[in-house]
C-alpha cells in the first residue's frame, strides 16, 4: 500500500510540474525567443531561414537534455521526500497490526511539528488509552474472580461440611453463611450499577434538582449510621443556591455512595462536613471526613476500580472498591468532574456539576 501511494504522489507532483514547466519553456522559446532572434538577424542582414532552423534545432536539443536532467532530480527528489513523509505512516500501520494482535507497548517515533506529526501524536495517545483500558480489564476481571472466590469458597467448604455432616446445622452456621451470600449479591449489585453508570450518559432522565435537598435526604438515611459512631456531621450550604439540570435518581446515588464512604472511613468521635459552593458555571459539592489519610501515591487511583488504599483490608471493613467508580462514572455523565485531596488528618472528596 505504501508503495502504492508514494508512486501516486509520483505521478500527480514530480511528472505535471516539470511537463508544464518544460511546455512553458518550449512555447517560450518557439514563440518569443526564436522573434527575437529573426529580428536581431533582420537587422544585420544575416540569412534567417537556416539560421532560425539551426537556432531553434540546438535549442530543442538542449530543452530535451535539460528536461530529462529536471525530470530525473525532481523524481528522486519526490520519492525521497516522499518517502519520508510517508514513513510514520507506514509505523502506524505496522504498529496497528500489532496492537490488533495484542501488543499495546509500541509507540510511533514523532520526527516533525506538521499535520503527520500532529496524527502521530494522536495516535500515541490512543494507544496509550488503549493500553490502560486493556490493563484495567485484565485487573477487572481478575478483582472480580478475587471478590468471588473467597465467598464461594466459604459456602462451598460449609456446605460440604454440612453434606457430609462433619459440622452441625446450627442457626449460627445459618446466619454466616446467609452474610456470605449477600456478600455475592452486594456484588452483583454493585457490579450492575457500575455497568449502568458507564451507559448513563444516554439515559439521563433530567429535571431542576436541588444539591442541598438531595444531599439532606440522604443524610437523613445515614442519620442513624453517625449517631452510633459518635460522629459530629456538620453541613454548610451555599446561600440562594441555584437549581441544576440532573438526573435525580443517579444523582442520589453518587451522593449516597460519597456519605457511606465518610461514614466507613471516619473513625468514632471523628467529624464530617458536607459543603455546597455556588460557582460562576454551576454547583460544588465537598464531602470531607476526619481519619486517616490518602497517601500521595494512592490518592489519583481512588476513583479506579476495585482499588482500596489498604491492599490488604477486607470486605467488611472498606467493599469491593467499586463505590467511587460508579461515583466518577455518574458526574461524568452529567458533565461534571471529580476529584480528592487528603492532608492534615481530613480527606476531601468533591464534584462539580454545570448548570
């Protein structure tokens, strides 16, 4: 194919330039130099007839020895330009093949600032996004078989114990093994509403919502949940606070998912502050709770699937990780952004939201 398109950019740049220009020349020459030339011979009274003949025989011949020699240069010239321009392109292709078989490391070399150095960089940047899609998929897949096993592993090993009567069916046995199954559902569940939230940009129902009112009805269901931890909630909503275009439903959720998370991570006796900020493009919202805080190096993965910032915490004590993606995943879809700062023993996590 490369082939093919250098000899096409042969044929329509090197060959009609230097035939216009040699019909140029040679009309320029037949034309108005051989005029000349009789004119200058008139008036010295030379013989013009074979004069003219042998004026414009010699000229000819050089015409076609300098057109042959432009023709040749402007044909090697071209290829090799050509073929210059050409050869990120050919990179691309090549490396295309191989992200289509799975290799996601290759990278094109970007040698200019023009319009082919400016597809290159593009290209680069799809294949990194490629790369990190790909890598979150395989990390995924495996978090989910990770999530699944031990449960299943705990009802499996419990009730073959039970089948083969090794252990007693007592309500306690019951019990545990019922919290193992709703483990599995909450799962599902949550795996579920990650997957609407990544299609939820087309299925927004919007409507005028109010921040503050969303954010106090949920507080109201978690109202329970901080008195039994002793923690001091405090709210400061913003004045004359304007209504947004949202999606109610998905909303609430991210909201809820942003109030749980304070609620797990703030220690007894500890402090949350939920806060509103009126902004010149639309509405901010910040959760802030006392504890522990994210590390630096942790703090840009917290919105990644299953991540935990404690690798070795278990279910009970901080879920599947996947709360704060769904959280990302619906203020996305509503055109807004996401973000977090942890320092001096308090963890910040806002949204922002257009009107």
């Amino acid at each position: 194919m490369k082939n093919r398109l250098l000899w096409k950019l042969l044929l329509t740049n090197a060959f009609p330039v230097i035939g216009v220009i040699f019909l140029i020349v040679w009309l320029a020459i037949d034309k108005l130099a051989a005029r000349y030339f009789m004119a200058l011979m008139k008036t010295y009274n030379i013989p013009t007839e074979e004069t003219h003949r042998m004026f414009l025989t010699s000229i000819h011949q050089y015409l076609w020895w300098a057109g042959a020699v432009a023709l040749g240069l402007a044909v090697i010239l071209s290829y090799l330009l050509t073929r210059k321009v050409l050869k990120p392109l050919s990179e691309m292709t090549d490396i295309t093949r191989e992200i289509a078989a799975g290799n996601y490391s290759l990278r094109t070399d970007i040698i200019t600032g023009d319009e082919v150095g400016e597809l290159g960089a593009a290209f680069n940047k799809m294949a990194d996004s490629l790369e990190r899609i790909e890598q979150l998929r395989k990390k995924m897949v495996a978090d989910v078989a990770h999530e699944l096993r031990t449960p299943l592993t705990n009802l499996r090993g419990y009730l073959e114990a039970l089948n083969d009567k090794i252990v007693p069916p007592t309500p306690e046995l019951f019990q545990m093994l019922q919290q193992e199954n709703l483990r599995l559902v909450h799962l599902v569940d949550n795996l579920q509403q990650l997957s609407r939230a990544d299609a939820a940009k087309v299925h927004l129902n919007l409507e005028n919502v109010t921040l503050s009112e969303l954010i106090l009805q949920v507080m109201h269901l978690f109202s329970l949940h901080f008195q039994k931890k002793n923690i001091a909630v405090k709210t400061r909503f913003a004045g004359h606070e304007a209504t947004i275009n949202a999606d109610r439903d998905k909303l609430l959720q991210a909201i809820r998912n942003l109030v749980e998370n304070c609620w797990k991570y703030t220690p007894d006796g500890g402090e949350v502050v939920i806060s509103t900020f009126t902004v010149p493009t639309g509405l901010k919202a910040n959760f802030q709770n006392s504890g522990p805080e994210i590390s630096e190096k942790d703090l840009p993965f917290i919105f990644e699937r299953f991540f935990r910032v404690d690798k070795s915490r278990s279910r009970d004590g901080g879920g599947a990780g996947i709360g704060l993606a769904i959280t990302k995943e619906l203020i996305k879809a509503h055109g807004g952004d996401i973000g977090a700062a942890s320092t001096g023993g308090k963890t910040d996590i806002w949204f922002f939201l257009p009107r």
